[in-house]
C-alpha cells in the first residue's frame, strides 16, 4: 500500500492553520468591503477558450487541462495522430475545460455574461484558489488563493489611489512591516518599444524585463538579443533598467527619455498623479516606489501596473495587479476599462508565520470543556447549550470515558478551563477548573459566564 500523500506544490491545512488563513481572509474582505466592493464566485474550470491566449505564452503553458470524459474523449483520442501532432494540437483535441489561473479573465468573462443585469462602474471581489502547473518552490505553490477586487466600467486614476490606499491597509492591518508597493506603467514599456525601433517586440520586452529579479540583468539582455533585439534597442533599454532613486527625479528623466512618444508621455502623466496624491497624502508604513523594471508579464495590462513585495522577506511579490483597457473585449464587450488588484494569501501566510504575526489562535478556540461523568447527557448537553447562548464556546465530552481521558483531550486541544458537575438533586452543582492554575472553585452559571468572556 502506497504512503499517504498530496501532489507537490499543495498543501493540507489543520484547524490552526486554517484559523490563520481565515484571520487573513478576514482583513482582507472588511477592508474591501470598506471600499464598496461586493463579493461573487466563478467555477473552478472554465471553458479553455475562455483561458487561453490572455496570459501569453508562459502563461499558457501553465494551465492546467482537464481531459475530456467517457465517448467525447474517446472520440478525439481515435481522431488524433500522435505521431504527427503537436501538444498544443492533442490539447485541443483531448481537453475542453482548465481549472482556473487567475481570477481576473473568469470576472471579465462574468461582466460580459452577466452585463445586462450589473451596475457600472461594477466593484467585485473574489476570494477563491487558482491553480498552476508550475515547478514548485518556496513561496510557489501549484493550488493557491487569491484574494482579487476590481473595479470596471471606469477609467479614472482615483481607482488606481484606491487600490494603492487598500494594499497598504491590509499589510498594516496583519502588521506587516517593510511592504513596498512598486509601480510602473505599460504605456511606458510600450513606448519604450516604439522608440527602440521595435514596437512588435513588445511582448518580449516585457516577458523578459519581468524576469529581471529572478534571473539578473545580464540574463535578461540576453534573452532580448535572442528575441531578435539589436544593439541599438538594447542601448536604449539597458540604463532605464537602473533607473531608481527618488520617484520625483524618476519622473523628471522619464519625461526626458519619452517626450517623443505620445503613449510614452500619457504613461508618465498618468504615474505622476499617483504619485503626487501620495506626496500630499503619504501611505502609513507603505513605501510607494517607481520600478521601470516592473513589466508584469501578463498581456492584458495596458495602464498603470503594481507590485508587492515585503523587503527582507525572500518571498518574491505578495500582491499585484493593474489596469486593462479591454480585457472583456475578448468576450464580446468592447472598450470596457478595468483596474484591479490580488493578494496571494500563500505567501503572505508565510510571511507571517516567519515574522510570528498571527494572533494566539489557541485562547481564540473552545473556552469550556464540560466533563461528561455521573451526569445525564441530555441535561449536560443542555447545560452546553446554554453556555453557548451566553457566547461561551462550549464542548461537551461525547463518551462518558475515564477522567483521566477527558483530561487529556483537554489539555491536547488547550482547553483552558474544565467544568465538573454533580447532580445535587433539584440542580447541578458546578466546579470550574483553570487548566492553567489547577485552581478549582464552585461557581454558579452566570458567574462562570462572566469569568470566562472577561477573560
């Protein structure tokens, strides 16, 4: 018989664990809710149609298929030639359907199937898991939450400060320390290719510049001379890879390097709004920092783009997203502008066990053990109940077992106070013990409520 085991890349999650992840999902939803957003949820598969071509290439590559079932499959399977076929063909042919990879191309799809019944702007947020076939490693997983708001139908800046506003809520919310939210423009990378001569090649200029903290400059120079870029390109694009320092000198050189470029200077307008709110209403424990080198591989961005990361952490970005001009015009509706954000859940959970963030999720669970010993169950039970109603969380012992026993499921799950009951004829008699003390002392109902919700 095979050991137990999970795929690689996904994880089981205990009861603590999940308190955890439910005190992040928690922030996360009360602050989006702060702004306006209201939540829905999409299927874990979507047509691939519906996937595919949105995320380019490397993208692409890493949805996960779902084989066609029963005569459809085997239909295709007597349909294909193997031996002459590409994967991308066997693909097609086997598999209809992916499980999701991000959040954002299921919503768009669900504002263009649902657009009669929406109020524009539409504010939505989704906290559900995604799935990657991608080689996992630390901070990476294959199944993995994303805690994703938009906004669509509006193409106001005020949207982009409000997302940069509920970023830095959230990290000072879990108390994490040291988050920089980088921000750049694609209309800036696109202008970047026009001017280097090579407008075609911006796909490759940005999936490559995306790359730059994982695989370094000279690997990144590389990649774009094997993309067909010549020197002259490269000489233009290598000194606005080191360009950092103060976003105010940033925005002053940008202007300088693209004032020939009419998309090149509407990028940089649209950043020096965003970042002249934040000069005048400064972030609270949030570093806001211009990053030329931030190219967020995915093709549907257009506008201003965003990035997390925690410094000191190791743990790549924690959050991102940006704007789309017309994502939904894949599916029918055009010219519809949209914004938006996703919190990657995983690695902020690392984060926080990292830094021991959490709350004592253990004084949080049952308060109140109620011994089930000499008693009639049903009048325990009772008894159980009541407590509840007082807002005490209560368990009784199912099994009249051994005291011995009792304790010790007492003490394996941190239960910090026991109650004994004797049947004294007309009413139990209650004697509350601190499993912390050894304390023990007879007490009446209502006293006993009191002691445990002040504590």
């Amino acid at each position: 018989m095979n050991k137990p085991s999970i795929p690689k890349g996904t994880r089981d999650f205990s009861p603590l664990e999940m308190r955890r992840r439910n005190y992040i999902f928690d922030v996360i939803k009360k602050t989006f809710e702060g702004y306006g957003f209201n939540q829905i949820e999409t299927p874990s598969m979507e047509n691939l149609s519906s996937l595919t071509g949105k995320y380019g290439d490397e993208g692409d590559r890493l949805i996960f298929k779902v084989l066609n079932r029963g005569d459809k499959f085997l239909k295709a399977v007597k349909s294909v030639d193997a031996s002459t076929s590409s994967l991308a063909a066997l693909e097609q042919s086997l598999c209809n359907e992916g499980l999701r990879y991000d959040l954002t191309v299921p919503f768009a799809r669900y504002v263009v199937q649902y657009q009669n019944e929406l109020t524009f702007p539409f504010k939505r947020f989704q906290i559900q898991p995604v799935w990657r076939a991608d080689r996992p490693q630390k901070g990476r997983y294959r199944e993995f939450f994303q805690c994703d708001a938009d906004i669509i139908g509006s193409d106001s800046l005020l949207n982009e400060i409000d997302f940069i506003q509920i970023i830095s809520t959230v990290f000072n919310s879990l108390k994490i320390n040291n988050v920089v939210i980088k921000l750049n423009n694609r209309k800036i990378l696109s202008a970047i290719a026009e001017l280097t001569g090579q407008p075609d090649k911006i796909i490759d200029i940005t999936v490559a510049i995306d790359k730059l903290d994982k695989i370094g400059e000279d690997a990144v120079i590389k990649e774009l001379i094997d993309k067909g870029l010549n020197n002259s390109s490269i000489s233009f694009i290598k000194p606005l890879l080191s360009l950092k320092g103060d976003n105010s000198l940033i925005l002053k050189e940008l202007k300088k390097v693209l004032s020939s470029s009419k998309v090149g200077v509407k990028g940089v307008d649209e950043l020096e709004f965003l970042v002249n709110y934040f000069l005048k209403y400064p972030l609270k424990d949030s570093a806001l920092q211009l990053d030329m080198t931030l190219a967020r591989g995915l093709n549907y961005y257009t506008g201003a783009i965003f990035e997390v990361v925690v410094d000191g952490a190791g743990i790549g970005s924690v959050s991102g997203g940006g704007r789309y001009d017309d994502l939904t015009g894949v599916f029918g509706l055009k010219n519809i502008s949209g914004v938006g954000i996703s919190f990657g859940a995983d690695r902020i959970y690392d984060v926080m066990i990292e830094n021991n963030l959490f709350p004592d999720f253990k004084k949080m669970s049952t308060q109140l053990l109620i011994v089930n010993q000499d008693v009639d169950p049903f009048e325990l039970n009772n008894l159980a109940n009541k407590f509840r109603l007082n807002e005490v969380v209560t368990e009784l012992y199912p099994d009249q077992s051994k005291l011995k026993k009792q304790l010790k499921y007492a003490n394996g799950i941190a239960v910090p106070f026991v109650l004994f009951c004797t049947d004294i004829g007309t009413e139990l008699q209650l004697e509350l013990k601190d499993m912390n003390s050894g304390n023990q002392e007879v007490l009446g109902f209502s006293s006993i409520v009191n002691k445990l919700k002040n504590i």
